[in-house]
C-alpha cells in the first residue's frame, strides 16, 4: 500500500504550492546520487518523493488525490516511476530543464540508432558422457547441437531473395517512438517506447522469404567441437559462448551449456580430487606381509605391505589422483586395504586355524596405538 503522498512530503494537507515544493526540493537532495552512491534504498525513497510531488503539485491531480486518493489519479498521464531510472528522474527535477528536442535515436531516452539491438539468441543444452580416463585427463569431442541457424536461402535477412529489409515508416528507422505525458508543474515529460510495427527493429520485411517465413532463422543441426578440460567431474557444466542458438535479424548467438555425465571406472572411485583404490589381500598375506601390484593413472607400481598390515589401512600418494580443475597439481591416489576372511574352510584348514588359534593370544593382536594417529591423519587431508 503507498503511503500518503502528504506523509511522504512531511506537508500538512493544507499546504500551499511553495511549501509543497519546498519540501520536495529539501528531501529530494537528501537522496542525490553524490551523497548516497550505489544506494537502492535512497533510489527507491526519491521515486516516492518525485510521484508525491507530481501529484500534489498540479491543483487538478491534487484535487482528485484529496477527494479519492490514489484512485482518483488513475487515467491521468504522469511519469512511470518503476522504469524509470534514478538519474534520469533527478535530471528531469533538477537539471538544466528536460530537453523535450531529444531525438528518439539519441540522447537521454533514446538509441545510439538504428533501432533497439536484435534479440538474442536461445541457450541451448546437450549432453556428453565421458569416460573415466576422458575426464581425468581431458578429451576433445564433438557435439550435435540442434538450435536456430540462419537461413541460407535469405541469408538471415528474413526478406525474399531479390529484395531487402525496408526503413519501417512508422519509427522511420529508428525502433523508437515517442511518448509525451504531463509532468505537472515542470510541463511535458517526453520518452520514448519500442515502435510497435518493427517491434525496435527499425526496419520490416515486406516480402518474407518463402524459406523461413520472415524469420531469419530455420531450425537445423549443427556440430561443436567440445575441449573437455582435465579434472572434470560428473555433473559439472561446460558453458562455450555463442554456441547456443542464432539470434534473430543478426541478434547475438545464445550460449551452448554442455552436461557432463561419466562412466564409473573398474579400478577407482573418485572423491574430489582424490582417488580412492580398494586393495584385497587375504588374511595370511595381511599377517605375513606381502608384495602387491597396485593400478595407478600414470602407470601401476609395486607396494610393500609389512606383516601385520590390518584392514582399513590407507597408503597415500601424493599428486597422482585427479588434475585439479582451473587449478595446478593433483590430488592424491589413497589406496585402502581390506583384509579377505575366507568364507568355506575345509575340515584341514579348520583344524590349522584352530591350532594356530591355541597358540596365540589377545596381546598377539594389540594395536600400535600409532596406527590409529596415521588413520586420523589420513581423513583430515
């Protein structure tokens, strides 16, 4: 709900045209850009200010705001305070006096010319699976887009071949029309509005291309070339300007957003940068110690396991995960080890393992308490 224009004013109602004024030109410079900067909140305050002091300052629109309230003032041509901008507002109030010459293809309310610029083109979305190996290291692969493309037959002009976009005699080329309305006791307010036959083109087809129908564009299939970069991952997004769909009468392309699936890899699991490799060793070479091959991304290697290696153990190695992204360095390779319990045991094999049962005891299985301080160590990289 807007608040009383006489409130917003700090005037009484009886009030006379001077206090009125007065009042608005004191409050109005409170909010001038030098002294506020960058403040929304000192913008949306003078646009209260300026369409109180429109209506109280004209005796007929104040008349009817004093009888009806804001609904008298319906119908009456004033100032469109919520497009607008602050500037042009306070220039209008305040400056050198508004200018009511100004071109439509230039100056305060106007174009640099030749109409408004041409609509943009739509943004278009594909989907690309990558391997493992292809996101870890980066790929170059190539994409079918389906969007807006010029036409051939016209050539994007949208007019049938042999003839030409003409001038719109309504704006007379420029996209713009103007618009006067009563700014109260400052006289008339002119902008200008999108041209209504060329819609801010500034010019018109009058013999559409028989091809794509006046449009400048046809719906086709296009290739892109996608350079995948190393260390993406599953889910991420790749945006390639310009891409996407052909904007219309020559209007700047849209974007093509590319999403990234990957296939899941048989050796490792990715957690961020990181990857993650599960080693089975059975529970005698977990006891005994033993030698294993272990995959790697730039080539497998020998790890040494000592005996007494117990399940749930991590190896780190450092810079030979995953390639950080936009970034420099890798991310660790953390190999995990799990410990094999045979599940079927022949009644030899169960007879050893009861004997060797006997012939230990719990301090044979105490923990160096050193082992749990490398695991915490692990899970805070």
């Amino acid at each position: 709900m807007k608040r009383d224009y006489y409130d917003v004013l700090g005037v009484s109602r009886d009030a006379d045209a001077a206090q009125i004024k007065k009042a608005f030109r004191n409050l109005a410079r409170e909010c001038h850009p030098d002294v506020n900067p960058n403040d929304p909140e000192c913008e949306a305050q003078f646009k209260e200010l300026a369409e109180a002091y429109e209506a109280l300052s004209d005796a007929d629109s104040r008349a009817a705001y004093d009888r009806y309230g804001v609904d008298g003032l319906k119908g009456r041509s004033h100032i469109d305070f919520e497009h607008v901008g602050f500037s042009d507002l306070f220039n209008i109030f305040f400056g050198g006096g508004f200018d009511s010459s100004l071109r439509d293809t230039g100056g305060m309310w106007g174009t640099s010319g030749g109409g408004a610029p041409a609509p943009r083109g739509d943004d278009v979305e594909v989907a690309l699976t990558l391997t493992f190996t292809e996101a870890v290291f980066g790929a170059s692969k190539e994409v079918e887009v389906r969007a807006e493309k010029a036409c051939e037959t016209c050539g994007g002009s949208g007019a049938r071949t042999g003839t030409g976009r003409e001038t719109c005699p309504q704006c007379h080329g420029s996209g713009r029309m103007r618009e006067v309305s009563s700014m109260g006791g400052f006289g008339q307010f002119v902008r200008t509005i999108t041209c209504n036959v060329c819609r801010g083109q500034g010019s018109i087809v009058k013999e559409p291309c028989a091809t794509c129908r006046g449009a400048g564009r046809v719906r086709g299939t296009h290739t892109v070339k996608v350079d995948v970069p190393a260390g993406i991952a599953h889910g991420q997004r790749l945006r390639l300007t310009g891409e996407g769909g052909v904007g219309a009468q020559g209007g700047r392309a849209g974007d093509l957003y590319v999403a990234v699936a990957v296939t899941p890899d048989e050796h490792f699991v990715r957690d961020g940068d990181d990857l993650i490799y599960g080693l089975d060793i059975t529970m005698t070479e977990a006891a005994l110690g033993t030698t294993v091959h272990v995959p790697a991304l730039d080539g497998s290697f020998d790890l040494e396991l000592p005996a007494g290696t117990q399940p749930g153990e991590i190896k780190v190695y450092r810079n030979r995960g995953v390639p950080i992204l936009q970034g420099y360095g890798r991310g660790a390779l953390k190999v995990v080890v799990n410990v094999q319990v045979p599940r079927r045991l022949t009644a030899e094999q169960g007879a050893l393992l009861e004997e060797f049962a006997a012939a230990t005891s719990p301090a044979d299985y105490e923990l160096d308490r050193g082992f749990f301080d490398k695991v915490k160590a692990v899970f805070r990289q």
